[in-house]
C-alpha cells in the first residue's frame, strides 16, 4: 500500500494511489464474510451461503464497499504522512473499482488549504497586570475568615458588612412575611437596597420598590415591598493565628499556611501568566487577518465540543459552539502557517514520544509544532507591566439600569 504524488501546484495536488493485491483479496473476503452473516435467504443458514451467489447477487456493491475501505485506508496514510491541510472533506478522483487479484491503482485529486503567516509574529507588546504573591496570600487568607465567619447581635443602627435579618411582606397580601438575611454590601437583592438597609435599627421599617432608572418599552416597575428590621448582627471574624491555620489548612503554624498559599498562588500565576500571555498574542495577531477556516474543520470541532455538554442541545448553543470552534481552528490555522514560515519542526524522537507508538502521527506534528511556534512568538515578544485589573465590588447591579428605591406605601383600598 503506498502513494505518489504526481504534481502539485496552484493549492492542489494529484496523487496516485496503488495497494497490492493482497490486500485487495484479503478485503474482498472480509466484506464477503460480512455481507453472508447479514443475509438472510431462505435454505441457508446465516453465514453458509455461497460465494457464488453472493457474487451473483451482490458483486457490484461488494467491489463498491472494497473501493471506500481501500480509499478511506489510502488517504488515512497520505494525510498521516504529509502535512497537508484539505480545503474540503471530499477530494475528487478516479471511479474505478477494485478487481480481485490485481493490484488497485486509482488517481486522486486534493485541494490543499494553504494560509501565508501575518506579519509582525515575531515583535508583539504584550501586558501583564502586576502578581504582587503577598497581596494574593492576604486576599485569599481574608476570603477564607469571610467563610468561616460568625455573627452575633448587636444593638445598635446596621452598618457596612452586617447582617440584617428583615421580615418582607406585600403591603395588603395577606401571607405571611418572608424572612431574609441581607448582608450589606453584597447586594444580595440588587443595586440600592443596600443603603436603604443602612443606619436601620431592630423595629425601623420602610417600603421601597425595583425602579427603572429610564422608561423601558413592555416593563413596569416593581410593586412595593414593605421591610421590617427584626434584628441586626455583626460579623466577627476568626483571628489569623495558628489556631486558623489547623483548622482550615491543617497546619501547625499561620506561618507554614501562608508559606503554602502562596506556593499555590506562584502556581496558579505562572499558569494564568502563560494562559494571558498566549490568549494576548492569538487577539494581536488574529485581529489583523480575515480568513474563512475549511468548514469541515469548524464542524469536526463543533461536535467534539457538543459531546462535553450536559443537557441538551439547541440553536442558540449550537450557534456559541460553533463560534468557540470557528476561532480554535483559526488560532490552530494561524500557528500552523507561522511554524512553517519558520521552519519548526518537531524530531522523529518527538513525534515518537508524543504519540507513545498510538495515534496519529500528523496530528503529533501539528501539536508540537504549535506548541513551539507559541512559545517562539512568545520569546521575541515584548512584555510590559500593566495596571492591575480592577476587583469587582461587593454592590453588586450597578449599571444594570434599575435600583432599589424608598417609595411611599400604597394607600388601602376602600
């Protein structure tokens, strides 16, 4: 079984495909095998009827199923050899058919999907907001107090971070008030309600309502909600001593558990770094090129991603599934095109290894070449500091065009 390319030129290639005779023969006897199971002719038990008749019967379509396995077979092998992109799933070629004892011998032509390397790979500007590994210990060490914190009941007005517990009723609704736990400053219910929550004492009620903060065509305003205030608690927060760190890290000492942390957290960064970094160079250098990827590619990849969903499927995530796998075979498109402007190449030692003597050989080569042609893009980059993305706040809504607002109580009806 083998190939040869007879010409190449303008984005295709003419290649002539010749397997031996016996693996033509041995073929022809397996799809026989499978077809004298299949059948079912009365007088004949499965599996015992005639060659004869079966080639009588059935031999232009035994020849036509020994053509498609030698074809698939054939080019499985090309692809695997050559690194080759096709433009389509299909290629055209030759309709001859396969005869039993000879060797086969058929033409087929491809159409090679061929993209130039952009310009300005190897001299990007990167950013990197500023990992300050202290700050990233405190963060998380007051993160971990917060879910572990306790409350206790105070009298006095509510402020910032208490917990208020209310009783909330429809003025005029007859059921029984909800109790709720709000704790200010995570806008538990939405934008607004937070400082209408403040400075409110154990028996100080009031009634607000969700408004929009500019008309809105279809949408009406919320219907008031009356809040009582039943009591007021205050966080209290467990110390950051040893005692914090064997009960939520195991540890002996606060700090060994700090010094574990922030292990976690270089981790973590040199991860998110490499992550950023290359997310940062693919937008650079996609945003200057507009190629279609073969839509083959798109769709292979499209119902790789769909097999990871839980649930089922509809338009619209069939639609955000496609998009992911548009861009990915993009970004692998664009790798490909600037590892083989520069020559980058994975060994034979490599490739062996990358495929630990299972899979496909061309698929090896197109990782690992990707994977260096990141890390080259990447080594000639220019990488600066930048500002430190800002960290969300705890209120929570704001922009979203409505707030909780203070509003009179609804006058009874008569």
């Amino acid at each position: 079984m083998g190939h040869e390319i007879i010409s190449r030129s303008g984005g295709s290639a003419v290649v002539r495909f010749t397997a031996d005779s016996g693996m033509v023969d041995s073929l022809f006897a397996k799809v026989r095998t499978k077809i004298n199971r299949e059948l079912k002719i009365p007088g004949f038990r499965p599996g015992h009827i005639p060659r004869s008749m079966i080639d009588g019967r059935f031999g232009n379509l035994v020849r036509a199923e020994v053509a498609d396995d030698l074809r698939e077979a054939l080019v499985a092998s090309l692809l695997d050899e050559q690194d080759w992109v096709l433009s389509g799933r299909d290629a055209a070629g030759s309709d001859a058919l396969p005869v039993e004892h000879e060797d086969y011998v058929f033409e087929q032509t491809f159409t090679l999907f061929e993209l130039d390397a952009p310009e300005g790979y190897d001299r990007l500007e990167l950013e990197l907001p500023v990992f300050d590994a202290g700050e990233a210990v405190d963060r998380t060490l007051e993160a971990l107090r917060w879910k572990l914190v306790d409350y206790r009941k105070v009298d006095r007005p509510s402020q910032d971070l208490d917990l208020v517990l209310v009783d909330a009723s429809r003025p005029g609704d007859a059921r029984e008030p909800e109790k709720m736990a709000l704790r200010i400053g995570r806008a538990d219910l939405g934008a607004g309600l937070d400082a209408l929550l403040t400075g409110r004492s154990p028996g100080d009620s009031f009634t607000a309502r969700i408004e929009f903060d500019a008309a809105v065509e279809g949408a009406e305003n919320g219907k008031p909600t009356r809040f009582e205030i039943a009591e007021v608690r205050e966080p209290v927060l467990p110390e950051l001593d040893d005692e914090l760190a064997k009960k939520a890290g195991g540890f002996q000492t606060l700090e060994e558990f700090r010094a574990s942390i922030r292990e976690r957290a270089e981790a973590r960064w040199r991860i998110d770094r490499q992550e950023m970094l290359e997310s940062q160079a693919l937008e650079r250098i996609l945003s200057g090129m507009t190629f279609e990827p073969p839509a083959y590619m798109v769709e292979n990849l499209t119902e790789d991603l769909a097999k990871n969903l839980e649930g089922g499927r509809d338009e619209e995530t069939d639609k955000a599934l496609r998009e992911i796998a548009a861009r990915k075979v993009r970004e692998f498109l664009v790798l490909r095109a600037i590892g083989i402007r520069e020559s980058i190449g994975p060994s034979e030692e490599e490739i062996a290894k990358e495929t630990a003597g299972t899979g496909s050989r061309s698929s090896a080569v197109d990782r690992i070449r990707n994977r260096r042609t990141m890390e080259y893009i990447l080594s000639k980059a220019g990488i600066r500091d930048a500002a430190p993305a800002p960290q969300p706040t705890e209120e929570g809504g704001q922009g979203q065009g409505w707030s909780w607002r203070e509003c009179e109580p609804p006058v009874p009806a008569d």
